[in-house]
C-alpha cells in the first residue's frame, strides 16, 4: 500500500506540475526525495513515541517488526517538508507553486496508505458499540501491531483514509481553479490537520498524553500545521503589490 500510495501520488504530482509549468524532472526528483524523508521522519517520531519500550529493548529500533512499520504520518510530514524546502530553494523551484502541486497528491497517498493501517491493524481505535465497529480476530496482527483481538473499535483507520481521499477529490478540483500561490498547500494543511484532531479522539494512544491534558501529541502537532495553513491562506489572500507578478 505504501508502494502504491507513492507512485499514485507521485503521478498526481507530476500532472499538476506540467498544468503549473514547472520542470517534471526537478519534480520528480524532488518527490523520491521527499518521500525518502517521510518514511524516516515517519520512523523517528514512532520512535519518540515509544521511548521506553525502544530502550528497554534497543534491538527492536532494527526489528523486522520496526522495519515494516509505518510510523508515525507527521513525522513524516515534517521531515518531507523540511527536505522539500531544502532541495527547491536548492534547485531554484518556486516554493509555493510546487508545494501547491503536491498538496493534492500527498493527500491521496495518505488516504491510500492508512488503508494498509487497516490491513495490519496498527493505529487501531478505541473500544466502541458503534454499528459499523470492527474486530481483529489474527493473533499475527496482535503480535504484529499489538491491536487487541475480539474487541470492537472504530476504524479509526478507515475514517482517516476516508477523509484523506475526500481532501485529494476536493483540492484536486480546486487547483483546476483560479488560486494564488501557496493556497492549495495552505488548504491541505488546515483542512487535513482539523480532520486529524478530531479523528484522534477515536484513536488508542498508547504514549502518555503530554502536559496532563486531554490532547495526543499528535492533535499538537495537528493544531501547529493547521496554523501554518491559516498563515499561508492569509499570505495568499492579501493583493498582490503593482507589477509585481503573482508568483512565488
């Protein structure tokens, strides 16, 4: 799923950045790069997130188990921005016009890599008696992921792919239109980030939750992206100044 999530999104990406006039090759490159980022700042926050288990046991950090993980989707994202950052102001790619082209296919990848969450049974749900609950019944996955068996949970799982495929259906439409640089990526990250936080509240966490307050770490991390996105819909809301193109 994470294979297919990647070159799903890297088609995208390369078809909005021909639709931008950006170079397909630079892009390209830049997403091998960045998608290299993601899965090892995806790894090093799961990491973080289990701290204690890691070093109680440090051969688990080069387990089979740990290799096949997922990780952790914002570390992911942060470490794939900051790498994405570095290689266009390298490169001398516009910023925001090629964050613009990959917002949609990011969301893509994410929605159809958390459908391989699902399939392995990592970032399982709380309990709960909602009809559409669902239950892991291979003790492969317990042993695997450590998601209890015979006890029904949200798909917490599915209800992110979900939203993930309907924020790629909606930007894709919306890069189609009329924008200003910056807010594709902008909208991704507000409407993504919202989506997340409150998902989160039907996800088991097995770190403790941070400053004794009912919030995951990762719904901070939620609240700070979500930010970001406001700073940059604001940026590309405001006029630009006279003949000076718009473009960044």
């Amino acid at each position: 799923m994470v294979a297919l999530a990647f070159l799903l999104g890297l088609a995208i990406t390369v078809r909005l950045a021909r639709r931008s006039g950006l170079n397909a090759e630079l892009v390209t490159n830049l997403t091998v790069y960045v998608a290299l980022a993601g899965m090892l700042g995806a790894k090093l926050l799961m990491v973080v997130f289990g701290w204690n288990r890691y070093m109680a046991n440090p051969r688990e950090l080069f387990s089979w188990d740990t290799l096949q993980a997922a990780g952790v989707y914002q570390g992911g994202l942060i470490l794939g921005l900051v790498t994405a950052y570095l290689y266009m102001r390298h490169q001398g790619l516009p910023l925001l016009s090629t964050a613009d082209a990959f917002a949609p296919g990011i969301a893509l990848g994410h929605g159809i890599g958390k459908i391989g969450c699902f399939a392995a049974g990592c970032c399982w749900g709380t309990p709960t008696s909602v009809p559409w609950a669902v239950k892991f019944h291979d003790p492969a996955a317990m042993a695997l992921t450590g998601v209890p068996i015979e006890i029904a949970l949200h798909p917490a799982q599915l209800y992110e792919s979900g939203a993930e495929l309907l924020v790629f259906g909606f930007l894709y439409w919306r890069f189609g239109r009329p924008h200003a640089p910056g807010q594709i990526i902008g909208m991704y990250l507000v409407v993504s980030s919202v989506l997340r936080f409150m998902i989160e509240f039907t996800r088991n966490h097995e770190q403790a939750l941070p400053f004794g307050l009912p919030l995951s770490i990762t719904q901070w991390i939620a609240i700070v992206l979500a930010a970001a996105g406001a700073v940059l819909l604001a940026r590309a809301r405001r006029p630009a100044p006279i003949n000076q193109p718009l473009h960044a």
